[in-house]
C-alpha cells in the first residue's frame, strides 16, 4: 500500500463519540447539539489521516458511548485495537486522549 496516497474515507475508522447531555450541566439537553458541533469541529484534525470523526449527542443510554466502525462495519474492542496499532496506536491511550480532549472542550464550551 502506497502511504502517500490518502485513504478513502471507506477505509477510515469511523469514531463515534456520543457525548451524555448531563456532561454539560443541569440544562446540558439545551446546548449538547451546539456542543457536539463545536467538538466536532476540534477533533476533526485528529489523526484525520486514519480517523472520521462523529460526535454526537448520547440520546439512547442503550447505544455505546464510544463505536467503531469501518467500511461500514462495526469492530469489537479487539478489531479496532488491531486497527488503530497499524498506525502505531493503542486503543486504551487513543480513547484516553479523546476523553481527556473532549472535558477541555466543555471546560472551553462553558467558559470555566
């Protein structure tokens, strides 16, 4: 595989983050599109190489907060740990850094 050549998007690994409303405080129902937007706009640059961002509101406590996917196909844990290693990442440090991105972000959204 030529790595100069971009992926095509088919190939990315399809991150979706859903984000709970209560992270943003008693009235986060009211601000959690806006937020996941403007999350979305920050992370978009993340390992956009290999990575597709989607962050989005966690409406359905029965959806998982983090999913992976690729070619439209969802991975388990051990899939997307195999995925990520490819371009010399682990999945543990790849979620921690998102989670950890993602409360600078609220922090930054609510003006704290």
């Amino acid at each position: 595989m030529n790595v100069d050549l971009p992926l095509p998007l088919y190939k990315k690994l399809t991150v979706t983050f859903r984000v709970e409303p209560g992270c943003l405080g008693p009235d986060g129902i009211d601000h959690i599109e806006k937020f996941c937007k403007f999350a979305k706009q920050d992370v978009a640059t993340l390992d956009s190489d290999f990575v597709r961002w989607v962050i989005t509101p966690r409406f359905d406590k029965s959806l998982l907060e983090t999913e992976y996917k690729t070619n439209n196909k969802r991975l388990d844990h051990d899939k997307a740990q195999k995925y990520l290693r490819v371009f010399g990442k682990e999945l543990d440090d790849f979620e921690e850094h998102l989670q950890d991105r993602l409360a600078e972000l609220i922090d930054e959204f609510l003006g704290r």
